[in-house]
C-alpha cells in the first residue's frame, strides 16, 4: 500500500491526490482521502480503482476542504484478499473523547487475527476486515488523553510492519514500526509539511525531501513544528530488501539509495554471476528494465526492448485473482517480434513467484522464433510467503518452494535460468561485504526464510522458524 499526508498548505486533499497518484504503483485496488477544515470537520471519501479517476473530479475534491488531509491506496494483503469491500478502504476514522484521528497504514500486522479476537470480546465493533482497523480500536481503548499518546499505546501492542500516516484535527503524525519494514520519508512542501511512502510522491508535488522517519520512530506536526519521538523498543532495522528489488519505483531514493541504481546494479551483480552468451539482452518491463540495462552493460551484449508493454495495464503481480493475472501477462505484454525471429535472448525479470508469467512470456518468446531464451532473476528464488505487506501466496503456490532451480528451469522451458544469489543482491543494495547470516541486514524474508518477527497469526498457514 501507499500513504501520503499533507499539513500546512491550503486544499491539502489536492496535494494528497497527487501523492496517492505517484504512489499508484503501490496500490492499484482503492483509494481514500479524509481531511480536516475547522468549519466543516473530518471528511472522508473513499473509492475503488485508480486514484486519477476518482480524485481528480472537482466535485469530489470539493467535498474534502482543509489544510490537513491524509491518504492511502490500496492493495489487499490482509482482510478481504481480491474481494475488498468499500469499507476495508482507508483512512480509517475513530471518534475519541478528546476529538478524532484517522489514519492510514501501510505493512501487516502480524498479530491482528489475536487482537482482533481480544478487541471484539472487549466490546469493539468493528467495521472493516482488515487488519489496520485493530489500531483504532486499541487506541480508543487507550486511557492516554492525546492521539499520539493513544497512537504509542495501541502501536507498542501490534506486532509486524508498519508505515503509518494519521491525522488530528491539529497534527500530522508519522510513525514506522522499530524494524523500519516499510518506507516513510518527510518532506518540505511550501510552508508545510508531507509525509510519503516514497520520494517519488515528494517529486509530483514540489515538496523538497528532508529526511526518511526511522525506524521506531514518531513525528508529530503540529504548527509547523516537528517533534520526533521514540516510543518503541530500539531495534536493528530489516528494512524490506524487495521494495528495492520490485515495490518502489524506480525514481525513489531508499536509505539513500537510488532504486533505479540498485537496480541497475542488480543487473551487473547477475551477468557477473551468470553470464551467458547471446544476442540480446531484453527486459521484461517494466520491472525488470533497470536490471536488464545493467546486465548489458556489464555483459556487453546488445539491451533491446524484445518484450513491448501495453501501458494501460497495471502490476500484474497486484491483481488479486488468479484468473486475472493470468489474462493480464497477454493483456500486457507482447513480443517485438521482428526483433526476436532467431535470436539467442537473455531475458531478465524482477521475481518469479508462482511462474506463471515466465511461462507465458517463454510461449510468447518462443512463438515469436527466438531460438534460445535464457532467464535471469533480479532476486533471489521466492520461497517462502511474506508476512509484512507484500501478497506474496500460500507457499505451496510458490514455485521455488517446491522446486530446485534445476526443476524450475525445466518446469519453465527455459535454456537456462538463474537467479541472483542473497549476496549478489545485498552487494547490489551497497552491503558490499554481503549478507550477514548473524545480523541480516535487510528483511529478505521471503527469499530467505529468515523472519524477523514471528507471525503470530501465521503459524497454521504453513509458517515454519
Ligand atoms: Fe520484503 Fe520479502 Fe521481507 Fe516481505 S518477506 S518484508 S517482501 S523482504
Ligand atoms: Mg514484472
């Protein structure tokens, strides 16, 4: 998911609008907007599909006065996973004794299933299926007078990944769980401030980036002052290693860190690892572009656009269903096919989950007449469920979980086929010692099977530690 927050400009919702639009790529499902006027109190609207064709209508927009504004696109992971109802999008509201607050969250929270269970028996009612609602509940049930105060209690109770942006009537508020999983970045936008999943959404606006929240970390805006507070346990930081492999775009800065940089360098790392010879060197976009580049150029061999990407379409990955994503690779992709007709193609990808677009795309590939098709992965073999924000599947869907890479490349039809190795891509990250298997330095989780926090609610759904 996305989020984004505004603070201090007039029409703050249109600013949001515009984040929540370069923060698309993160959620495609829904998208919500609730902001703050003193006339006319909180207002909220929320609607399925993209944010463009919702919030650019003046008549809606017009329902959303005020210079304080909160926004989220959405992404099931939790709750209603592929069926999500109007009611599972956020922000969500709470009215408390000493006024309201929304809030916006990006992550998964590990232990909601068990808060969820105590919360209902307390007497919460709640509204939604999604998991981020517990945090309303536990900070209404929180004997603390002001929001950020209920917001520290409720967080120091929720276990997993989190990312959140919330409002009061007076404050912005930010704050990332101690693990720091889930980007954050705030930013200088006139004489205000916003908060951001991602810096790509800074950029849309003309906000000046200032610096990313840290993990465990809490800023509160109030007045054009920002106060920073640290309500959490210190921990070493996991952030999530494929928002640089895949999630983030392109043009967004991680740790400092250029993604499309990492990418780039991905690509190096792997035609280091695994060369092989051939014609081209073809991108399957658009997540694999940057890694392609830089597998050209490290390789020497010719980067060509063998693979053309209808640009109407979304992420693949992020249509829930089945059904869906499998039309989508052909609704999607096509092959360049006078460029392909007997050519030996390396074709790179940012991941393969479940397989199933390296199989359409080798039929398409090989359709076309190339004559050999080599893949390499920009991440390492996904085989274990991420259970921090990503909708990666059960693990029996995930094709590495129950295959070698051997049995995979068979199972592809591919020439050959690898993958990056972890230390190839914590090099390309800039770790240029490589993974530390006694102090990871990311969460990789789900190449790995290293988790960093347990999943409380996930032990029945085949999690193993
Ligand atoms: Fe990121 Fe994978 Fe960890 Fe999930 S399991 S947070 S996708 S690295
Ligand atoms: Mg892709």
């Amino acid at each position: 998911c996305g989020v984004f927050g505004v603070c201090g400009v007039e029409d703050a919702a249109n600013f949001v609008a515009l984040g929540l639009h370069a923060l698309q790529h993160r959620g495609q499902e829904a998208g919500g907007i609730v902001s703050y006027h003193p006339d006319h109190g909180f207002n909220s609207a929320r609607r399925f599909g993209y944010v463009r064709d919702n919030f650019t209508k003046q008549s809606l927009m017009d329902t959303l006065p005020g210079g304080l504004a909160i926004g989220h696109v959405r992404y099931s992971t939790a709750g209603s996973k592929g069926n999500t109802q109007i009611r599972d999008v956020q922000p969500f509201f709470g009215e408390f004794s000493m006024g309201g607050a929304a809030i916006a969250h990006n992550g998964n929270i590990v232990n909601a299933d068990a808060l969820r269970c105590e919360l209902i028996d307390r007497g919460s009612i709640f509204q939604s299926s999604s998991d981020s609602e517990c945090i309303i509940h536990l900070m209404a049930r929180s004997l603390q007078r002001k929001v950020p105060e209920r917001m520290q209690d409720a967080l120091r109770r929720v276990e997993g990944a989190f990312s959140i942006v919330a409002m009061t009537r007076t404050k912005l508020i930010g704050v990332r769980d101690p693990l720091g999983v889930r980007p954050l970045v705030l930013g200088r936008l006139g004489d205000g401030y916003a908060l951001s999943s991602e810096t790509c959404a800074l950029d849309i606006c003309g906000a000046e980036f200032l610096r990313e929240i840290e993990p465990g970390e809490m800023v509160v805006i109030e007045d054009g002052q920002v106060t920073s507070h640290r309500p959490f346990q210190a921990e070493r930081p996991r952030f999530c290693i494929f928002e640089h492999v895949y999630f983030s775009r392109p043009d967004s800065i991680l740790g400092g860190r250029s993604v499309y940089e990492t990418r780039r360098q991905i690509g190096v790392e792997l035609a280091r690892e695994a060369p092989v010879e051939a014609d081209l060197v073809c991108p399957v976009p658009d997540s694999g572009t940057p890694a392609a580049i830089g597998f050209s150029q490290e390789s020497g061999i010719p980067y060509a656009m063998g693979i053309i990407r209808n640009q109407y379409m979304g992420r693949t990955f992020i249509e829930p269903t089945e059904q869906i994503r499998n039309m989508g690779v052909r609704l999607k992709l096509n092959v360049n096919r006078a460029l392909i007709r007997g050519k030996r193609v390396i074709l790179v990808d940012d991941s393969v989950v479940r397989g199933t677009t390296s199989i359409k795309i080798r039929e398409m590939i090989l359709d076309a007449g190339a004559k050999e098709v080599h893949f390499r992965i920009a991440s390492p073999p996904t085989a274990w469920p991420c259970f921090y924000g990503v909708d990666t599947p059960e693990r029996e869907k995930l094709l590495a979980a129950t295959m070698s890479e051997d049995e995979m490349c068979a199972h592809l039809g591919m020439d050959s086929l690898n993958f990056i190795s972890l230390d190839g891509l914590y090099r390309a990250v800039g770790e240029t010692a490589g993974r530390d298997p006694e102090r990871p330095q990311y969460c990789d989780a789900c190449f790995s099977g290293d988790y960093p926090v347990r999943p409380a609610d996930g032990i029945e759904k085949g999690f193993k530690m």
